[in-house]
C-alpha cells in the first residue's frame, strides 16, 4: 500500500522541501514514460494527483518551489508518436499579473524600457485569454503546410493532419501574398461540447476528460486523425511566428488582417488607447465570462505598436510587450445545511460542508472541503453559518470564514466523530497531527479498495493477473470485499469465465496464481495487512520476533497499556518506535480488524520466518558498522549481518563483537581500537560473510 501522504498542512518545512524534489524527480520520470516512451506507468488521475499533491505543497511553502519544479515546465515535451518539430520562432508563455496595480506596473516598466514619458498614452489591444492549447500553423505560399503544437515551446509534436480536421482552420489563405506566415492561436472545445463529449464517453465506458482543455488536448493528440475529425475543435488565431514579411504595423490590424485571410479571431478583443481604458475592457470581461461558451483564465494585453513590440523583445521565456491578467479566485456567500465526514480510501476522515447550492464563476457549488478538524474549530464554523466560499480553477472549493454577524441564535456547532462513520471503527488522531484516521483498515469498505490493491501487490501476496481496475471491478460487484474474498474467487469461476474481457484462460492462470500463495510466509502476510507504518523490513523483524501470527497480535493488543511488558518488549525491537507501536496495537485491537484477519486466515497456511541462522559464527554476535561503505548500503549490511543471525547496534561498546569500518570512520573507529575490539575493513567483512 503506498503510504497515505499526511496532509500539506500537516508537512514540516524539512518535509515539504523533501517532498517537492521526489514529486519533481517522480513526475518528469513519469513524463518521460508517457511522452518519450509512450508507455505511462501510472494512471492519468495517478499522474494528476501527483501534479495537484506537487501544487498544493508549492502552494503552502511558496518559498520552496523548486528551479526544477513540474509546475514550472512550459507545456509538456513533445511525444515520439508525432514526429518532432524545431519551431522556426520558438512559441513563448506570458508572464502573469493578478490585480490592476500589478498592471499599472507593467504599463509603467514598458514605458519606462521604450524611454517614453509615463504620462503618455500608450494602446493596447486586450484578449480573452483562451483556456485551450496553443498551436502554430505553417503556411507556405499561402498552403497550410504544418501545424505543431507548442511542446516545451523550442519543440512541438507535428500534428499537421490532425489540424487539417479542424474547420476554423483555413487550409490556403485567402487575399495574402506572403511566402511564409506562421500564424499562432489556440485551439479549444467549449464547455456545452465538452459534457457531450463526456457524457458520450460514460455511456461507452471511454475516457472522460477533467476539462474542456484537457479534452481539446486529447482529442487534437490522437495518432488516428479521423477520431480527431469526429470531436468539435475551434481555433481562435491571436499571434505570429516566422512572417516572410510583417503583416502590419500593429498588433490590431493585424488582427483584422487575420480575418481577412481566413481565420477567426475573438469577437471580444478590443484596442485600448491607454492602460486605464484597457482595465475598464478586462473589467468588462471578467464580469461577463461566464456567458462565453468556452473557458478563458484571464485577459492578454499586448502593447499594439509592433515596432515597440520588436524594441521590448523578450525575457527568460515571455515576452515584455505582452502579459496575461489573470482572474481572481472567485468567492461568495453561501449557508452551511451540514457538515459530513468523508473517509478517504487510505482511512483519512475530512469534513465537507454541505451548502445551499449557489454558483460561482459559473459553476454550481453545494460541497466545499473544510481541511480538517482544527480548521472547524479556529474559524468557529458551525452548521447553518452563512460562509464565504472560493472557487479557484479546477480545485474543490472551500470555506474561508464565517459571516459571524449574520448568526442568529440557531447555528449549531459540529462535534468531530471519533469513530469511522464508514465502519464504526476508532477514528483517532495521533498527537502532533492533523488528520483523524479509521483504525479499521481490514473491513472498512471506504478503505477496502486501497486494502486490496495492497494486499495483491508484489511484494505481499504477489497475485499475479489481478490488476486495479480487475480489482476495482469485482469490488464494484461485491464479489471481492475484504483479503479473504480472493481465497473464495474459485467459487466464482464460470462466472468469472464469462465476464467481459476475462476469458478462460486468464481465469484458470489467476486462479492458479492464488493458489499458490495460500502458503505465505508470515513477513508478507504482516506486510499485507497494510498496517500504517509497518512497511516490508518491519514486517520481517515481527515476524522474527513473535513467530506466528497470533502471538503479534496478542501481544499488540495488551501493548495497548502502555506500562505493560508486551509494550515494553514490542518497542524494544531495533527500529519500533512508540509511533509504530501505537499503530501496531490500534489495528490489531480493532474488532472489524481482528475478525477479517481471521476469516482469512482460515484460508492460507502461514510460513514461519526462517530461524535465524544459528549455526553460523556470528550468529548472537553484535556488529557495529561505521564510515561508508562501498560495495552494499549500510542497510543491506545490516540486513544480511541480521539474516545471519547477529545483532546490528548503533554505537560502539565492550559488549560489541566486531566493528566493520568503511571509508571516513570517525570516533567509532577510534573508541574500537581503545577497546582493542576486533575491527575488519569492508573487504575482509565482505570475504568472513561471503559464504555463510
Ligand atoms: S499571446 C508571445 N494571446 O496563453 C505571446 N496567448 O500563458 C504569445 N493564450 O502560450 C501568446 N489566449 O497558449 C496570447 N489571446 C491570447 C491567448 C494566449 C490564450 C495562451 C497561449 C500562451 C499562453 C501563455
């Protein structure tokens, strides 16, 4: 089971810094296998979770948002199934502004960069800033001849037939006489679209899109252009590439030039004689968005004079003539009727206020995320409260604070269950931390997918031939609830046999497969169990050390009393701490826990752990190792001296046996000589152990 991320505001600055450089490492890996490779190895809403879990700390530790950091990457590189494409002009992003003063600002630094007073005027022409995807059409003695998606913005994917399909686009432009125009736009799908597409796509089982840009995306990348024919993609032309000769004098009547040769441009486009009257257009956007059939995220002020455009060039990867508006999160008042708890699939309880439906920006909002329960209780929000909501972009929408005025009497406070209200288990919140969990990981069925997909994975019951969405659908049937189900899956054979896309064969190999892991050794089983914070090397040393099932989770269930010898002896293993221990005892104390645990076990014969090798010469000896070693980890060191039967400690003693120095040993390998102890370098360690 991969390991619940703690909540963002739960992080430590250490472990969000430490977070964000694995999600960055992680994600271009995974961009890498999709893009160049064509072969994800992640699922798209596993990827998307990656990219919102890499915002959402970004977000909270601002600071910390890395050179490298996904977030940061222009588009993503272009894919081997389209051939690559150099843009000849490479296609830039804007830089961003978020109120009016940041705008004056820019208005200022422009003037300031052109040498011209402040006090002039100086003309803008003012866009939409279309939510699609750009795209950069090539057109040689008036022919189209290319269309290439953006990429990183060097290098694009050609997708030339695909373009050819989109009706907005001309194929020859009509009164030009230019050799070469490289004319530059968005392509989009609008939001009535969009749900068409969706809704199409559920009732055929397909791909649903996130949005109308993603959908935009995946329809204008499909490999087969005639699926891209079939979807309804627009395309509004805004910019130049590569111009044999320049259009005009002005970005505005280039505009319209545009027209004139074919394409669409944005009926709400506007020339603004200076940056005042540019504000009052953005204004008049903003307030009228929703009434646009498709979505734009801001509004693009370019400085109209293309000879000033030409003197301001650009910086990094933005122009200076031109930046993007962007729109505020949007809020508004709503009332609290009720407050749920919603278990998350890794057991994390989060509170959600039900609302009075309302619509902001344009979407209909009756569920925002109240975080957690200090967030209820530092903001003193109650049931019936009329709250401030935000909605910003494609994140759920949350409570910001409590119209305390508006209270009449009749508000009632939320008291924060403390037990599961999926499975009735304990629901309880180790110190220090903000999120509340369900103890009763085994049987809770908000958690029961998760537990499966743990429970058949590689390194517990390895069931070869069962994968998630197989997983997810004989969950969805009811016939695979909790671990035990899947030593019942035999008697589900004819009925498994027919199911759509199942077939003879692959039932018999699954079915085989599982047989074979009825015998477990018992370190998978515990691993198995998805116990949080007993991952694999745990599971071995309590395996090791209790012997047999039973004896683990007797002894976890009187370490609950934490004055008693059981607990005493469980966090006395090398490596469990008090933390893991209290995990340890609240699964096994659980009664929906205990009784899944033994209804499968009345399936699967359980291996002992090998007995530690007792025969070899360091078996019962304690070993220190210091300095770094070359050849193998400090951890695989200690797991194969460990494996031999020796104990690792940490510091040196006069109860130590052997000390093994590698590279760089300090004070340990001083205090070994003072205690005239047997000391061997890594070489003759590695020759002593090589054949035990
Ligand atoms: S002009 C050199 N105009 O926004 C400037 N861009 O965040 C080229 N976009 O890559 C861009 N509507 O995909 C421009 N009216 C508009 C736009 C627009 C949407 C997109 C475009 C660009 C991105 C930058």
């Amino acid at each position: 089971m991969p390991t619940p991320p703690p909540p963002v505001d739960a992080l430590t600055e250490m472990e969000a810094s430490a977070e964000l450089k694995q999600l960055a490492a992680a994600i271009r890996a995974h961009n890498q296998h999709y893009h160049s490779q064509d072969a994800p190895v992640i699922s798209d809403a596993e990827f998307d979770a990656m990219m919102r879990r890499n915002e959402a700390i970004e977000a909270a530790f601002p600071h910390l948002i890395r050179d490298d950091s996904p977030s940061k990457q222009v588009g993503a590189p272009a894919a081997t199934h389209f051939a690559k494409h150099q843009h000849s002009v490479p296609m830039l992003s804007l830089s961003n502004a978020f109120n009016d003063e940041e705008m004056c600002e820019f208005d200022l630094r422009v003037k300031r960069f052109l040498n011209l007073p402040e006090a002039a005027p100086l003309a803008y022409s003012v866009e939409p800033k279309i939510d699609g995807l750009s795209i950069s059409l090539r057109y040689e003695e008036q022919k189209l001849v290319a269309g290439i998606t953006r990429g990183d913005g060097v290098e694009g994917e050609d997708v030339t037939a695909n373009i050819r399909t989109i009706s907005d686009i001309p194929h020859q432009l009509k009164n030009c006489t230019l050799e070469v125009a490289e004319i530059r736009g968005e392509v989009f799908m609008t939001r009535t679209d969009f749900q068409n597409l969706n809704a199409e796509a559920r009732a055929k089982n397909g791909k649903v899109f996130a949005n109308p840009r993603n959908a935009a995306a995946g329809s204008l990348r499909q490999k087969d252009a005639t699926i891209t024919a079939t979807r309804p993609l627009h395309f509004f032309a805004y910019a130049t590439g590569e111009m044999s000769a320049p259009p005009s004098d002005s970005h505005y009547e280039f505009l319209q030039q545009l027209k004139a040769w074919g394409f669409v441009i944005n009926p709400h486009s506007r020339l603004a004689d200076d940056i005042e009257t540019a504000l009052q257009h953005y204004k008049k956007i903003a307030d009228t968005r929703h009434e646009l059939a498709y979505d734009i995220d801001g509004v693009v002020y370019k400085v109209n004079r293309l000879d000033y455009q030409n003197r301001l060039g650009q910086v990094s990867r933005a122009p200076r003539w031109a930046i993007a508006h962007k729109f505020p999160a949007e809020k508004t008042e709503t009332r609290i009727l009720d407050i749920d708890i919603q278990v998350g699939r890794t057991g994390a309880l989060t509170p959600v206020a039900r609302l009075e439906a309302i619509s902001v920006g344009g979407v209909v909002v009756s569920n925002a995320t109240l975080h957690n329960e200090d967030y209820i209780t530092e903001k003193d929000i109650r049931i019936g409260d009329l709250v401030l909501i935000q909605r910003a972009g494609d994140v759920i929408p949350q409570v910001l604070s409590v119209n305390v005025k508006a209270r009449d009497g009749n508000e009632r406070q939320f008291t924060y269950p403390t037990t599961c209200p999926s499975c009735g288990a304990d629901a309880v919140r180790p110190e220090g931390e903000a999120i509340r969990r369900c103890v009763g990981q085994l049987a809770c069925p908000a958690q029961s997918l998760e537990r499966l997909y743990h429970f058949v994975s590689r390194d517990a019951f390895d069931i070869e031939g069962l994968g998630e969405k197989s997983i997810a659908e004989l969950h969805d049937d009811k016939i695979l609830n909790e671990p035990a189900d899947m030593f019942r899956l035999v008697a589900h054979k004819t009925a498994l046999k027919i199911r759509d896309g199942w077939g003879e064969l692959s039932v018999e190999n699954l079915l085989t497969a599982i047989e074979e892991r009825r015998r477990i050794p018992l370190e998978r089983l515990i691993y198995a169990l998805g116990i949080r914070q007993i991952g694999q090397a745990t599971s071995l040393l309590l395996a090791r050390h209790y012997g047999t099932i039973e004896r683990l989770a007797e002894s976890a269930r009187h370490a609950q009393d934490e004055s008693s010898a059981a607990w005493d002896d469980l966090i006395n293993i090398d490596q469990i701490g008090a933390s893991m221990a209290r995990d340890l005892s609240r699964f096994f104390t659980d009664p929906h826990n205990q009784d899944a645990l033994n209804r499968l076990c009345q399936h699967i014969t359980i291996i002992p752990p090998k007995p530690i090798a007792s025969d070899s010469p360091i078996a019962g000896k304690t070993i220190v190792f210091t300095g770094s070693l070359t050849q193998m980890s400090r951890a695989e060191a200690k797991a194969k001296a460990e494996s031999l039967g020796a104990k690792v400690a940490g510091s040196v003693s006069a109860k130590t046996d052997y000390v093994v120095i590698g590279a760089d040993a300090g004070s340990k390998a001083r205090k070994a000589a003072e205690l005239g102890l047997e000391v061997l370098d890594e070489e003759a360690w590695l020759a002593f152990i090589k054949d035990l």
